[in-house]
C-alpha cells in the first residue's frame, strides 16, 4: 500500500500490523503464536544497570533523527554488519544495492524516520542506523544494524534505549518493538525494555485492540 499516512498506520501497529518499505504484514500462522506483538509504555521506563552502561559507554556517539536516506556509507555499513550476520548466526547473504536498500529501508514513507549515530570521537564515523516509523502518538522500531566493531557497546541497546528517550520527549506514549519471538535470538531481546505490553490475538479493524502486561 502507498497511501497510508502516519495516523492510518498507528490504527495498524495497534493491531499487531508492521510496515516494511510498502508492505503490511502480520503473522497468520496456524496452531502458532510464537511472534508477539510488543510495546514499551513511555512514561513507566525505566533503564536497567546493564542498559545504563550502555548508554554511558555511547557518550562520545551523536545521534540524528532525520527522513531516511540512501549514499554509500549506509551500504557499506549494511553490507559489514550482514557479513557479520551470516558468520555468527547463519544467515543467508545478501546483495542489497542502492535500489533495494530505497525499497526496503528507506521508502518514502510520510512517517519514516532514520535514528543514525556518529563516533564524535572517531571522525563522526557512522556506528548505526536504526530505521523506524514516527506516528501521533508512537515509534516504531523497523530494523537497525551497526558497525560490527563496535559490537561490544551494546549499539542495539543503546537504539532502543535513545527511541525511547526520544519518544518521551515528544510526548509519546509507546514505543512499538515489532515482534518478541522468546526462542530467537535475533528478537528475544526486546523483552528486556520494561514495562511491555502485548497483543492479545488479531483484532479487525472494527475490533478493540486489547494490550495486557508482558
């Protein structure tokens, strides 16, 4: 779909629905619930030590929120992070150019939304870049991938801890984390930004969404 503006798309993430470049999708899998809908309540987080460090060990990192761009130092940095990606977790490789990097992590999007970090202390070296939505009352985390040298500093946490600090300051009241799968790695983390929420079942578009405490 190419005609969702922000509003239309909060009605879906409330739903369990996510948005990846002009796609919708939710998870329809018979005799399964394994991927649950996620969101962090704004106002009652709170970082936890290891999410503390974290933040303090990106002191010397700048970060920008900004429309979603394409160049060659975002490919490069995709294309190292996935490389990475495929030694330590088996993934299959990829060849994103230019043209499908724009499709996929840079659509644009009326809510569409690019949280970059820079290495002040490096040359404003580009460490990562966190794709996601921007709606009324809501972000929404898309997709986020980073340096692998700087692995050690926790640059996944230190994205969602800064959406979620820049979702207070606009005055938001969730920040949607996509889909918490417990027996996968790649997506067991969220479950440790409290206090969450989850999505009971799939409701129509004429139902009521219900979130309960995760």
């Amino acid at each position: 779909m190419e005609d969702v503006d922000p509003a239309e798309l909060e009605a879906l993430l409330v739903r369990g629905w996510r948005r990846f470049g002009f796609d919708y999708f939710r998870p329809a899998c018979a005799g399964c619930a394994e991927c649950q809908p996620t969101r962090v309540v704004v106002d009652g987080f709170v970082p936890t030590r290891s999410q503390r460090r974290a933040i303090a060990g990106a002191r010397g990192w700048e970060a920008h929120l900004e429309r979603p761009i394409v160049d060659r130092e975002r490919l490069e940095l995709h294309a190292r992070w996935h490389a990475d990606r495929e030694v330590a977790r088996a993934w299959s490789p990829t060849d994103l150019d230019a043209e499908g990097y724009a499709l996929q992590l840079a659509w644009p999007h009326p809510a569409a939304r690019e949280l970059s970090f820079r290495d002040a202390e490096r040359g404003h070296r580009l460490v990562g870049v966190g794709l996601c939505d921007e709606t009324p009352d809501a972000l929404s985390a898309v997709y986020f991938f980073f340096d692998p040298e700087y692995a050690r500093a926790s640059p996944g946490v230190v994205n969602v801890v800064t959406t979620l600090e820049i979702a207070r300051a606009a005055g938001k009241s969730h920040v949607y984390l996509g889909y918490r799968v417990d027996g996968c790695p790649s997506l067991a983390y969220k479950g440790r930004f409290k206090p969450q929420e989850r999505l009971v079942g799939a409701p129509a578009d004429d139902e009521e969404p219900r979130w309960v405490a995760a």
